[in-house]
C-alpha cells in the first residue's frame, strides 16, 4: 500500500476535488448517458462541505478526497447517529493499490466506535460498489442511476465483522 494520509480539507480544495470528480465519474456517467462536463462540477461545487470532507494526500500531493456527512432528514426524528460518506474519489493512477480501503477503513472504524450506521449511493454498475461490499455494505435500495447502500456500526453485517476482528 503507498504512503497516503488523511487531511481536514479547506475551501481552497474545492477546485482539485471539482477536476478530480470529472475524471473519475466520467466513465461511468457516459456508460449511463448522464456525462455532463459543466454539470459534474458544479455539483461537487453547490455540496462541498469542507467541515466534513477529507484531502487524500499520497506520497505528500493531493491524492484524492473523502466525506462523511451527518444524515439530516427533517421527515423523520433520527433514532441513532448517521452519516452519508461522499465524494469518495481517488486519483485513476493510485487505485488498485489499497488507498481507498485504507481510508476507508478508517473511517469506519470511527463510526464504529460511535455507534454511527453510514449509508451512502454508488452508481449502478460502477466498480466501487465491489469496495463497499467488502467493508459491509448492503444494497438498501436502488434504481436505474444509483444503488444506495448501507453499513450498521460494529460489523454488524458480515464481510466488516470479518475485517474488523483482524485489526
């Protein structure tokens, strides 16, 4: 696994995460004809949020970068803590090297410690749905564009249990 470490993100992120999410998105949007150039920006844009969001930082440079939300659902009293993990983009050049478990992985493990249940939505057919299984992820419900998925606190649901008894 390379180098990597997490940093609080600044405003100043804004525009790398905005670059970033074009590329790693791309492919997948154009598989599902929704590939917008202007459109896959903005929207990191209008919801970025540097009090929740990390900067993936590998070998000391901008790597990629992370979110992890409070659930706010004015419908619905919350019965525990949530929390929404998005904008979870690493750089094409440093997957496959066991980053994204990583940061992964630590984030979890914080959510665990707290309790928090972590939802999140991937697009359909894209290769991280395969990640998020593996750190106990369960498809909760989907449609034609998204799959939304979600992860109980403390491996309560099979594939993290496994992980987190090894740590």
């Amino acid at each position: 696994m390379a180098d990597w470490g997490l940093r609080p993100a600044s405003a100043y992120d804004v525009e790398a995460v905005a670059a970033l999410r074009a590329v790693v998105l791309r492919a997948d949007l154009e598989r599902l004809g929704r590939y917008d150039e202007r459109r896959v920006r903005q929207r990191l844009r209008d919801g970025f949020d540097p009090a929740h969001t990390w900067v993936i930082e590998a070998g000391g440079a901008f790597a990629g970068c992370v979110a992890l939300r409070p659930a706010e659902d004015g419908r619905r009293p919350q019965r525990r803590q949530e929390r929404w993990l998005e904008h979870f983009y690493l750089a094409p050049r440093l997957q496959g090297r066991g980053i994204g478990s990583g940061v992964l992985r630590e984030l979890l493990e914080r959510c665990d410690r707290d309790g928090v249940l972590v939802r999140l939505n991937v697009l359909q057919g894209s290769p991280a749905r395969r990640l998020y299984e593996r750190h106990g992820f369960t498809v909760g419900t989907e449609d034609a564009v998204d799959v939304f998925m979600v992860r109980e606190p403390n491996g309560a649901s099979g594939a993290n249990g496994q992980e987190s008894q090894s740590l």
